[in-house]
C-alpha cells in the first residue's frame, strides 16, 4: 500500500476493564505517501451459537497522525476501556438436547488512511479484558 508499513507492539495483551491499554505504533513510510491518519478502536464480538453480535466500544483517531508524510513515525499511545465491560469469556453451556455456547472477545484495531481508493491498511490484535487483577497481600513472609 504505497510501501507504508505499520508495525503496533502491545505493551501488554492483557487489560483490565477501567484502565488504559498502552501500545507502541510504527510507520514506515519510504516514500512518503500522504497520511491522512490513524484510527484505532476498541471492539467488542458476542457470539451465541452461530449469530453473532460485534460493537465498537471505543473509537479515536491518533493524535499527532494527520495529514503526515514522514518518512518514520514512531510513538506510544494509549487507548481508555471501559469499565463496566465484561470479561473476555467463552461458555457452554450444560445441556443434553443442545450444544450451544456463549462468547465474548476483544480486538484493538488500527485503519491507516492514506490518500487515494482502495489504499488503507488495517491491522487487528486481539486483546484479553478482565474485570480485575486479585489484589496480593506482599507483607506476609
């Protein structure tokens, strides 16, 4: 795609719902094609059996990414998830006349708009969200 290439390093793959998700972006531009800019969000899939449900939760475009041409861009960013989100989770559930089962997951994509038809490129991560980390207790030795 006019030889941008985009690299994003998770600071971690697992978040906590409430927090922010830290990650590192990286374009390579050669040829310094126009970016326009960056869009990363949030989504949320649900799935029962085989419907399926998916939501954008958090949606923004990258500060910092617009109307570029840099050869390198190179910059941490953080994206907010919510707090009263479910945790990542699959189920199934008991039963002896149907299988069905019950899901939810989490992906962080990235869209890089560049100037002209059919040139974006979009990436997608998967991301697990808990609803919390057990609180250790370090003073008992």
């Amino acid at each position: 795609r006019k030889g941008v290439r985009l690299r994003v390093v998770l600071g971690e793959n697992v978040a906590v719902a409430g927090s922010a998700l830290s990650f590192n972006l990286n374009l390579e531009n050669p040829k310094g094609a126009l970016i326009r800019r960056v869009r990363a969000a949030l989504v949320q899939t649900v799935k029962l059996d085989f419907s399926e449900k998916t939501v954008i939760l958090v949606q923004r475009p990258l500060e910092k990414i617009e109307r570029i041409k840099n050869k390198i861009f190179n910059e941490n960013f953080q994206i907010q998830i919510p707090h009263n989100i479910p945790a990542t989770f699959s189920y199934r559930f008991p039963s002896k006349f149907a299988k069905q089962s019950l899901a939810a997951h989490y992906k962080l994509t990235f869209v890089v708009h560049l100037r002209g038809m059919f040139t974006n490129i979009r990436m997608e991560l998967p991301v697990l969200i808990t609803n919390g980390l057990p609180e250790t207790d370090d003073d008992d030795e």
